[in-house]
C-alpha cells in the first residue's frame, strides 16, 4: 500500500510503497523457525523474512515504472528483488552475515548451539555466495568485508564505509554533555 502522508520520507521520495514483511515476532514463530531451520535449505535470516507480498509489490512497481536504479539493502531480501527485478543494479550490504555466524560458532561453548549455528554459517554463506553474484554491483562498509567478497565468493565490490561527514554535520556551538551519549541503530542483535 501507498506510505502515510507526513512520514518525513515523503520530502525526499516520489513515492513510496510497503509491503509488511511476514509475522516474524511471537514465541511461537520463533519458536517453529528454529526448529525447522535445519531441514530447510536457506537460512533462517532468509526464510523468516520472504514475502510473497513483498515479490509481488516489486514486480508490479517494475513492471508500472521504469528505475534509472534498484538497489537492494538486505541480503535478507535479495531472493524476492531479484525474482521481481531479473539482475537488480545494486547489493548494499552491511555486514558479511556469514562472518558473524561463523564468529557466533567460534565463542558458543554449548555443543548442540554451535552445530546449529555452524549450519546456518553454512546455509548463509552458501546464500551469500549464491545471491551476491545475481548482482551487478555489491557495496561493503569496510576494507575487510571487500576482502572478504573477494576471498570467500570471488566477487568485487566497493567500499562506502559508514561515517558521518564532519562539514556538514558541525557543532552548533552548544557545549556537549560528557555524560550523554546517543546511539541510533537496533539492539535485538545476539
């Protein structure tokens, strides 16, 4: 459906179109996620986030309007972009997911966790390697994770690290607080 009018996106965007993602929250969806992550063949950080709704709302917006540029920002959705965009111009991503269940696998001491995550290290590499690829263009955040594109899946990318720019983003003249700090991102990470 079409977005609210106010949202302060709307000053910087035509149009914009959502498709609510799939009921990933409650106990009890979480709870048949992870028990049936082992039989399936994609990651459960893939399978917890396809949308038919959302493949659909893309290949409709395509086939309605022609884009200078589709860029896809989660490797969590990159299977419902490319089915609705063929080869999708653009790949951002922000981490390489399978490092960090890999480094997961590495510090968990519970045999039986470290055999799950050790599959799903496997399941999101092999992922990664498959999806990445039906890109034209990959962005990474730093030197190491283009390295590691290049070591793990052979592809190139290019690096547009996170950061602020200081000239624009200037103080205002008002003394800081030492003792406040602020931070702007997601804590429901492991």
């Amino acid at each position: 459906h079409e977005c609210v009018p106010g949202w302060a996106v709307d000053e910087i965007c035509g149009r914009m179109v959502l498709a609510p993602r799939p009921d990933a929250s409650g106990r009890l969806r979480m709870c048949r996620d992870l028990m049936t992550a082992p039989i399936k063949r994609d990651p459960l950080i893939v399978t917890r986030y396809r949308s038919v709704v959302l493949t659909h709302a893309l290949a409709s917006l395509i086939a309605r309007d022609r884009f200078d540029l589709i860029h896809c920002d989660s490797v969590s959705v990159a299977d419902s972009v490319v089915e609705a965009a063929g080869m999708p111009h653009c790949m951002g991503t922000h981490n390489v997911e399978a490092q960090i269940w890999l480094r997961h696998a590495q510090i968990e001491r519970n045999p039986v966790k470290r055999a799950y995550i050790l599959s799903q290290y496997a399941k999101v590499r092999r992922f990664e390697l498959e999806n990445y690829a039906r890109f034209r263009r990959r962005l990474v955040v730093s030197e190491d994770d283009r390295r590691l594109m290049r070591e793990w899946y052979g592809l190139d990318s290019t690096v547009i690290p996170n950061g602020v720019d200081p000239d624009y983003f200037h103080p205002n003249g008002v003394e800081p607080d030492p003792f406040n700090i602020a931070f702007f991102g997601s804590m429901d990470w492991r």
